[in-house]
C-alpha cells in the first residue's frame, strides 16, 4: 500500500520512522475492515490551520479549521494548496 505523504506545514516535523508507522496502522485498519492494502492508495497533506480553513471552506463550505477533511478517488480533482 503506497502512502502519499506530503507535509505543507512546519509545526510538525515528519520523519521515515513516523511514515512506517502511519502505513502499518492504516494497513491494520483495513485488515480491520476486511479489505486488502495492497489494494488501496492514500496520499495524506500535513496542512497548516490557514490551508486547512481554505479547504474546508472549499469543499465543505465551512469558514473554520477542522482536523480531518477525506476524499474518496472518485469524487474529482482535488487539488491543495501549497
């Protein structure tokens, strides 16, 4: 399961060791839910609160930040700032 990681933020370092972990526990998860990561693909953006708030805002139509904003493959050009 590749994953996508692209940090646009400079709150948080990330490092590979942090990268390895996201990917087994994304991997437990969906063995959790009964699906196979070899087939599936995540790309994750690491997001300061200002582009967060764009985004939002953009896609939900919510002027504020928020933790978590997720898109499935089939719901367009999803394109972050940065």
């Amino acid at each position: 399961m590749p994953v996508d990681l692209v940090n646009l933020q400079e709150k948080l370092g990330v490092s590979q060791e942090m990268l390895a972990h996201l990917e087994r526990a994304v991997g437990v998860g969906l063995i959790h839910e009964g699906l196979d990561p070899a087939a599936v693909e995540l790309s994750i953006a690491l997001v300061d609160d200002e582009q967060i708030c764009t985004l939002n805002k953009r896609y939900r139509g919510t002027d504020a930040p928020t933790n978590v904003l997720s898109f499935s493959m089939g719901s367009g050009d999803i394109r972050v700032p940065g």
